[in-house]
C-alpha cells in the first residue's frame, strides 16, 4: 500500500498520479500478471484510491492505509491511496482516469457521478448492519444572541469549504430555506471543517458548521466542549459517503473491488469509520445512485453546477 499527500489541483489535471491499474503491458516477452501472479485487473500498477479532504489528510492516512492494505490482501493487487487537494480536484482525476476508485462526500458524488460517470459501490454501515448517516449542524457559543437560523443576518458564518455537502451547501440550503439571501451575512470558508470548528472556538466567528462527524473526533480529541455551545440547526440525515469505481475500468477490476469491499472484517474499516462519525463501525454495505437521490435533488434544487464543488 502506498499513500500519497494531497496534489494540486493542476498537478491532477496533468496525470502526475501513478498510473491507472486497468492496462496490460509487456515486460521481458511477459506480461506483469504472468512475472508476479497478480490478477490480470492490476497487471499495470497500483489500484488508485482517491479520498476527499473532510479531515487532516495527516489524520486520514494512517486510517485509510489500514483499509488500503486489507484491499489489498483481499486483491492480490497494490492500493495506492491519494488524500486529493479539494471536491473538484478528485472529480477531476476521476473523470480523467488518474482514479479507480474515489470516495466522495454526498454531494461530491453528484458530480462525479454526472461529470465522471463514478458508480458507486459500497458505504459505511453501522454495527447492527444499517446505513450510516450524519448530519450537518450550525453551532453558537452558548450565550450568543442567535437563536435561529434567522438571527444569522448580518453575522459571520464559518463554513467549511466549497463543494462540501455539510460544509456549504446544507447550511447555504437552511439559509434559503429561511429566506436569507447570502449577501445578507458573511460567509467565510475557513478550508475545512475542523478549521471552520476552530473558527468558532477562538471566537473569529459569530457560527460555524460543524457536522456530527467533525463534532464526534473533536470530542474524542478534547478540542470541543459542546457545553459551552449551542446548535440552532441542524439537517435532516445524509446517507454517508460512497465509495465509487470509474466507469470505464474492467469489469472484473469492479466486481473484485466490490466484492472485497463488502467481505472486509470491520476492524479494518474502523479506524476510518471513526472520522465518519460510523463508530463502533459495521461492514460496508451496497449502495446505488438511488440511495443518493435526495442530494440529486438538493443539487437541481440550489442550481449547483461544477463551478460550486
């Protein structure tokens, strides 16, 4: 297994990842399938793993290179992990064949589902065998005058970072809902969700985002007492991220990437389900495009387009 810091977005653009693993190439009169007895899927390098930035990619790596190396041994075949520099960077790379497999944030996988074609595969379930969900929240410290989402006007609100789904356009969508235009508060990104939590807590923003996933690993690191803090919102629950497969890859490459995603024991899936607010974490469960039909919705409804991720 090997894990990669996040590129820029040009650097994805241009295809300096490692090469994609569908291929087949000559090597000595052979092919590599035949010279190591790796399936014929990754006879051509590393299975790429693509990963949205919700957390620290300093605190992601080590989760995610526990489940790349159970893939592994369940594949035959190298998983590189690449935690990408934003949402756009790794729909990007997706639809230009420098991913095999990308877990994408709710939203996220609306686009890359209409602009990369990405099937997805699997999600994070709970240990009674359910679906995960989470939600995205709006916090004030605990003696603030906002009481409602209303109150927010003239305020300045911390979000995450563009294109996430709790991170902005959930809390942009309570803002419509109440009938706020934007331009009627201040929105800061603060480029992350942690950073958008740290906002608040330092005092530089009247609210913040704070989603239940971000909330769960602040409170496990002590960095966030919800008691000297309130929630004025929160969403309906989301259906947790998918982990998807390019279109265009090998049958046999999908059906075998499925299948080991769905037989992995959950203590290789844990330490990531921590960060997903999935904890203590089941399997991984199917998932289709119909399971995220209502972020569909939400994204025709707030006339999202790829220049918003």
């Amino acid at each position: 297994m090997k894990l990669s810091r996040a590129l820029p977005l040009a650097v994805v653009a241009v295809g300096l990842l490692a090469t994609t693993a569908c291929g087949a190439s000559e090597a000595n009169g052979s092919t590599s399938t035949e010279a190591s007895g790796a399936p014929a899927y990754c006879a051509d390098g590393p299975i790429n793993f693509g990963i949205e930035p919700f957390e620290d990619p300093a605190k992601l790596e080590p989760a995610y290179g526990v489940l790349a190396d159970a893939m592994e041994r369940e594949l035959g075949c190298e998983v590189e992990v690449q935690v990408v520099e934003d949402y756009s960077a790794e729909v990007l790379a997706m639809r230009n064949g420098k991913l095999d497999l990308g877990q994408f944030g709710p939203v996220g996988y609306v686009f890359a589902s209409e602009q990369a074609g990405a099937e997805p595969m699997v999600s994070f379930g709970t240990a009674d065998g359910k679906l995960s969900t989470y939600t995205a929240g709006i916090w004030v410290p605990k003696d603030s005058d906002i009481k409602t989402v209303d109150d927010l006007r003239g305020k300045d609100l911390a979000l995450g970072g563009v294109g996430s789904t709790s991170g902005d356009v959930l809390p942009r969508y309570a803002l419509k809902t109440a009938g706020i235009p934007e331009d009627e508060l201040n929105i800061n990104y603060a480029g992350g969700h942690p950073e958008a939590l740290l906002a608040l807590v330092n005092g530089t923003v009247d609210a913040a985002q704070i989603n239940t996933q971000t909330l769960a690993t602040a409170k496990a690191e002590g960095t966030f007492n919800p008691e000297d803090f309130r929630q004025v919102w929160t969403s309906e629950p989301i259906p947790n991220d998918p982990i998807t497969v390019r279109p265009d890859a090998d049958p046999e490459l999908k059906k075998a990437v499925k299948d080991a995603l769905l037989n992995l024991p959950k203590e290789d899936i844990e330490q990531v389900g921590k960060f997903l607010d999935v904890d203590p974490a089941g399997p991984l469960l199917e998932v289709t495009k119909e399971t995220y039909k209502p972020l569909f919705d939400l994204a025709s409804e707030m006339g999202l387009t790829e220049k918003d991720i």
